[in-house]
C-alpha cells in the first residue's frame, strides 16, 4: 500500500474520531450532568480511530 493512502487515512480517521468522541461526551455530560461521564466518551475515541483505519484502508485497497 503506497504511503500516501495510509497518510490520507490517517490524516482523516483521526481528525473524524476525535470529533464524534467529543460530540459523545458532551452529549453524555449534558444528558446525566456528570462531568464523569465524560470520559466515556473519551474512552470511545479508542475503539473509534482503529476501526475507521480499517474502514478507509478497506476502502483504499480496493480502489487499488
């Protein structure tokens, strides 16, 4: 895989994980209004920035 697609990955999936962990803990935070639960969100970004390199290497090594 050349080195520009696992920038673009990168460079995008990082970005858009952190985004939605984000908008998750304010979420979480104004519905409960305990800051702790906060870090559940945070907590997703984890699970998120693996599974969208996945998806977009996925997408990419298709494409060829």
């Amino acid at each position: 895989m050349p080195l520009w697609k696992i920038v673009v990955g990168a460079g995008v999936s990082i970005p858009v994980g952190l985004l939605f962990s984000l908008l998750v803990s304010v979420v979480l935070v104004q519905i409960f209004n305990d800051p702790a639960f906060a870090f559940i969100g945070l907590g997703l970004l984890w699970l998120f920035i693996p599974l969208a390199f996945a998806i977009i290497g996925m997408i990419f090594w298709r494409q060829g």
